[in-house]
C-alpha cells in the first residue's frame, strides 16, 4: 500500500470487521434453529395442547430451544402465559 | 478399505473442482490410489479440468445403470500413476443418482482405491447431499466472503446431520476447513475476512489456504490440476494441505504480504 493508499484505507471502514459481525450473529442465529432434533416441532404442539386444557395461550407461547455446551445438551422451554390468567 | 472424501461449499465458483483435481492429484501423487468422481450430473467439468475430457467413455451414471462397468468408465490420469477420474454424466435427469446406485459404485471404488475424492456439486439438492452422504472426511472449500462463509457453515450442519455417519450415529465425519482466493494484502488492508476469523466463525480445523493466484485461471486453462504446477503459489499451497491431510504438520505459507523496503512502502502499489 503506497502512501496514498494508506490515507484511502483511513477514510473507509474496516469492512472486513464489519462482515465478521454479522456473519457470528447470523450464524449463531442459524445454529439456533437447525440444531435440534427432529421431534422439536412435534413437542411444541404437543406442548402446547396440553397448556391449553388449563390456561388460554397464544399459538407462539411456547419456545423450545437446544443449546449444546460441550458435551451437555440444554432443552429450554419457555411458556408465555397471558397477563390475566383464568381457570377452567 | 479406501477413504471416502468429499469436497464441498454450498456456494458455486469457489474453486470445489480446482480443490478436487488438486488434493486426488496431490494424494496419487504421494502414492495412495486415488479416484476423483464428478457428482455435478448435468454439468461435468472435472474432466476439463483434469484435462481428460475428450478421453470421455462412460461416465458415472452408466455405471450406475450398468450399461458399462467401473473399468470402463475409470479415466487413467497419464500424468500421474495411481489417479483415475470417473466423469460425471451430461444427462438431464436430475433423479439419476439413486442412492443405492451411488453406494454400490463407491463400494466397488472403495475396493479398489484408498481414496475416493468426490466432487460435490454447488448447493444442497440430490447430487451434492449424496456426495456428502457416505463421506468419511469433508473437505469444505470457502472463500473470505460473507456468502461463501455462511454456506459453508450450512454445509456443516448437514454434514454433521444427514450424513450416514451421522444416521448411523458412528464417529461423525471429520471435518476439514480449505480457505481458497485468500489476499493477504487485503487482509492487512481490513477489506476481507482473514482466516483466524473464519476460523473462528467455522469452528474447524483448518487443512490449508490457497492464496489468489494467476496460477489457478493458467492451469485449468491447460487441463493441468495446478498442483503439478510445482513452482506455483497454489499448487505448493495445495501441496501442503495434501500433506497435512496425511497428518505431516505444515507451517502456513502465503498468508502474509512480502515485506517491502521503505521506498517499496512509500511508492509500490
């Protein structure tokens, strides 16, 4: 890189930087989703069947993720429930 | 029982068949039997660039269909003793490679062979999941580009899912990471990923760099897998990752700018 150049470099921004981010961010995003085993989508249904006999939730209240650490596999539920929840 | 070895991207033009012709002509080389299969059905170009083409017979789903038998079909390399390429067909039927086709052909090559290089097709549709399927080791070529790194990483995780390794829950396919079209000048500029980053992105040990190189476009031109191409960056670059693959320990080549003197720096491009 000459001189010039060098001031050229300066002025625009570290592209490189700029892609690493997004790329670490999209593809722990796409990890996230792909990770889990084949029966995920059938347990959230299921889950969220049983939920509904008791508490009235929206079709998205329940959240299932697989997180690996190391040789550990984590299942997370999460549930959402409504602000005012009612019995049956 | 011969190794089976897939080299593959998810992204096309990344340079799988350059990487293909070199590693099987790089392994022939060290002395291990080696075949080099076309799995792209519909758009071979191996051939061209092992510059065999028009020593082309029978290709790969002939011998899949049984209208002519492996021997036939295998393309001895007259370069180099041991390597052998098996063209892929130029039919239009995507559904031509069967699965079972496909396993019976790499058993019988795997007979023959130690290694069985295969070359995967760009994306993930049938010819490039059954390359990928009965593989042993994955060879995945990236380029330090936003596309080609996230497809890779895509490839990973079919890999390491819809493998027969994987579906058979034996030792998972080992991975290995070619990071080719690498400019360590613009690396040292902030315009392009290095390969610490990718490294970091992809998670997988990494086989070797090729460094852009004028020496890729002059080899394919001539047919020559630029690997023999001895006095050349890329093909000594391609020399190493062979050797590494055979578990030699390589020091990194080519991944930094020559150091200029001053009057270089201040005036040179």
């Amino acid at each position: 890189m000459n001189l010039l150049g060098y001031f050229r470099a300066q002025r625009n921004k570290n592209t490189a930087s700029v892609a690493k981010e997004r790329l670490q961010i999209l593809v722990a995003r796409e990890r996230a989703q792909r990770g889990g085993p084949d029966y995920l989508p059938a347990l959230q249904e299921e889950l969220l069947l049983v939920i509904r006999r008791y508490v009235e939730v929206d079709q998205d209240a329940v959240q299932i993720q697989v997180d690996r650490e190391g040789d550990c596999e984590i299942l997370e539920l999460n549930i959402t429930l409504p602000d005012h929840q009612q019995g049956r | 029982m011969g190794k089976i070895v897939v080299v593959t991207s998810g992204k096309g033009g990344v340079g799988k068949t350059t990487s293909s012709a070199a590693l099987a002509t790089g392994l022939a080389r060290a002395g291990h039997r080696t075949v080099v299969v076309d799995f792209d059905v519909g758009l071979r170009n191996l051939d061209l660039v092992m510059g065999c083409e028009r020593r082309v017979v029978y290709d790969f789903v002939n011998v899949i269909n049984g209208d002519a038998n492996l021997n036939q079909a295998l393309i001895r390399d007259k370069r180099v003793d041991g390597l052998y390429v098996l063209a892929a067909s130029q039919t239009r039927d995507k559904d031509a490679l069967t699965s079972e086709g496909v396993e019976r052909v790499l058993d019988e090559l795997r007979d023959q062979f130690d290694y069985v290089v295969c070359d995967s097709p760009a994306g993930i549709e049938r010819g490039a999941l059954m390359a990928m399927y009965f593989a042993d080791d994955a060879i995945v070529v990236t380029n330090p580009e936003v596309s080609s790194v996230r497809d890779s990483d895509r490839v990973l995780g079919i890999l390491s899912s819809k493998s027969r390794r994987a579906e058979q829950g034996g030792e998972p396919v080992k991975e290995h990471l070619l990071l080719t079209r690498y400019s360590p000048d613009r690396v040292k500029r902030g315009e392009m990923l290095s390969l610490e980053d990718v490294g970091e992105i992809l998670s997988i040990d990494l086989l070797g760099v090729i460094p852009e190189s004028q020496a890729v476009l002059n080899a394919s031109n001539a047919g020559i897998p630029v690997i023999l191409e001895d006095e050349s960056d890329a093909g000594q670059a391609y020399a190493d990752g062979v050797a590494r693959f055979l578990g030699q320990e390589r020091p990194l080549r080519f991944t930094d700018i020559p150091r200029k003197g001053f009057f270089g720096r201040l005036f040179g491009s």
